[in-house]
C-alpha cells in the first residue's frame, strides 16, 4: 500500500501540474476485471483467482501536425496501473507505469470506436526466488515490460466521458532472468472520465501529398539474456541488421532485411555445460517487416527465418515487435523484443542509420 500511494502522488502532482498547460485533454479512471490465462500447462496452478484491476490515465488530443489528422486526432497519454494477481503467496501484486496511444477507427461527435496500445514498467511484488519463492515459474525478476492494448467504445456525454472494452496486458522482462513465461491477462474494462475538450474529426485528405519512397537501414543492437535458473551467468547477445524499407502510404510501411545474430548462449543450452559462458556462435535469417507510422515514431512487426542456425535450439521461425524513433534525419532509436511464438528470446535496445531520399509528408 505504501508503495502504491507513493506512486500515486507522484502521478497526483505531475498531472495538476500538466493540465494547467494543456488543452483538449482527459482525465480517466478505469477499472478492468479478468483472468491468467495459462499459456502454459506447467503455470495453471498459479492461477486461483480472478484479476481485479484499476488506471489512472491523463490524454492530450493531438491535432496539430499532419499524421494527426491520417489517425483521425488521435489521443497520447500516461497512466498508472495497479492489479492483484490472485495469489497472494506466490504471484503478489502489480504496479505499472505507462504511456499509451488511442487510435479512432470510427470518429464521431458522441462515440468512437478506437484501438489503445500501451508500454511501460512494471513491478511485480512476488517473483521467483530459489529458497522463498521457488514455486513462482513465471517470473524470474520483480522488473518487466509492461505491454497493453485493446479495443475500446466511447460514448462522450458533455464533458463526461464512458468508455467499454476488452484488453490484454502481458507482463515480461524478456529472458534477461529466468523463469520467464510470462502472465497474460484478458480483461474487460469500463471507465469513466472527465473530457475539457474535444477537436471533432472532419476528414480532409488536401494537405496530404504523399510520395512513395524507400529507406535503407542498418542497425546494431544488443541484449542481455539468462538460459534458465541453474545458469549462473547471463549473455550479452548482438544483432545486425540491413533492411530495405518501402513507404506504401503516409501511414504504412514495409520491408525486407537479413539478421546476422551473435548468441553465445546458446551452445551452453546445447551442451548444459556452464563452465565456459562465451562459445561464439552465429547464426543469420531473414525477414519482412510492417510498420505503423505515427510522424517520427513507429511500430514493427516482422517476421522471419533463419537460413543457417547449427543447432537450431528455437526452431526456423523467429519475429519481432518492437518500437523506433527517428531522432533525426538518418539516426533512429529501436527497441525490439525478440521471440520465436510465444517464447520470449531477448529484448534488443539498438540503434540504426538510415538514409531516404524523399519527405513521406509535403504540405501543397
């Protein structure tokens, strides 16, 4: 409780002080109710209870620049998030800080129909612990990625605002300590909030003139990862990666690339030897790409297969999600988790040069 109130004076004071400087924004309170749902057999018996949850969330409308007006004005914010697990002895409790999007699929006066996708840092209470804890095989750290998204209907009364959905959160600290399966929580929510303002959406495709274009990039990137609990080292893995990348419309683009990946974990997890923690070990794949693009922000998914991979411990298939930032006009900032299916392989922090030869926007 302690370290819930804390949170919540912090997020209390960093929001009075940012709605004295912003216009069309909303306050919200949502409260969710759901369910673990056990991905694997080996996790079912940690789940006693169902998932009773709550936000607190502050949103800005956007509307001044041109991708705002392709995402039908769409709303970017930050939240906190507090849920109980279910089992008090083994799985704890959840606090999460985020920052989020909500994209309107259907725009207008009274209702909308949009699309939230949230990311941040959670911090779980209960976590696996060899001699305290050792019956916790979901979680191996009290730090992870906190990953949310949902559909989500509103209906906007004057300045009160009801909203209705369903999300799914996941919480993973992306095989930096093991275990790590996961949780994954479908959920129903409902909130009430409060709407100073709000921009109404008229669609106006003028100002737009888009050009198809390619980029071309390549990127470095590097994680940490442990192979299981009885490993007692954790390997530094590195990706490079050149990808050619097509802007099919001011909103999407697509693209193709090879991965060459440097993994000295995994001769060990072949061997079960764990004496020698660095054997080099090189395998490459190829991918294709897709990326929703907000201005200078985006969101990948690709999917790919590795055409040499001696061992072959994660099967031919391997994909990404994962966000990037332009920070300028050839430097682009990535984070990219790393999984084949539903297994968590590594969470990738990189960097990318990149060159294009055309603007994606042009005012006429």
């Amino acid at each position: 409780m302690i370290k819930l109130a804390h949170l919540l004076t912090f997020f209390l004071f960093f929001l009075t002080h940012t709605i004295s400087k912003t216009q069309n924004y909303h306050i919200g309170l949502t409260t969710r109710y759901g369910f673990i749902f056990p991905h694997r057999p080996s996790i079912a018996y940690i789940v006693k209870k169902h998932i009773p949850s709550f936000d607190i969330t502050f949103s800005k409308q956007l509307t001044q620049k041109n991708w705002h007006k392709l995402y039908k004005y769409p709303y970017w914010g930050f939240g906190v998030y507090h849920a109980n697990l279910g089992n008090p002895t083994y799985s704890g409790k959840a606090f999460a800080s985020y920052t989020f999007f909500e994209i309107p699929i259907i725009s207008q006066n009274f209702y909308t129909f949009h699309f939230k996708y949230a990311f941040g840092i959670a911090y779980l209470t209960k976590n696996y612990d060899y001699l305290h804890n050792y019956y916790n095989l979901v979680i191996g750290s009290p730090l992870n990625a906190f990953v949310d998204f949902g559909l989500i209907n509103s209906l906007r009364i004057r300045h009160l605002r009801l909203a209705f959905g369903i999300t799914y959160t996941h919480y993973s600290n992306g095989a930096i300590t093991k275990p790590n399966l996961g949780f994954n929580i479908p959920s129903l929510s409902l909130t009430i909030g409060y709407v100073n303002n709000v921009k109404p959406f008229k669609k106006d495709t003028s100002i737009i003139s888009f050009k198809k274009t390619y980029e071309f990039h390549c990127l470095i990137a590097g994680g940490i990862r442990q192979n299981s609990t009885s490993d007692p080292y954790r390997y530094f893995a590195n990706t490079l990666a050149i990808n050619l990348e097509k802007n099919i419309s001011p909103k999407r683009k697509l693209g193709i690339g090879l991965d060459i990946f440097y993994d000295p974990s995994i001769p060990q997890r072949f061997s079960f030897s764990y004496e020698k923690p660095y054997i080099p070990y090189i395998r490459y794949g190829t991918h294709l790409s897709h990326d929703w693009l907000f201005g200078d922000f985006s969101v990948t998914f690709h999917v790919g297969r590795y055409l040499y991979d001696h061992y072959l411990l994660d099967g031919w298939i391997y994909s990404r999600v994962g966000i990037k930032y332009k920070l300028n006009s050839h430097v682009q900032a990535n984070i990219l988790l790393k999984s084949h299916f539903a297994k968590a392989d590594i969470i990738e922090f990189g960097v990318s040069y990149y060159t294009t030869k055309h603007q994606i926007f042009k005012r006429q």
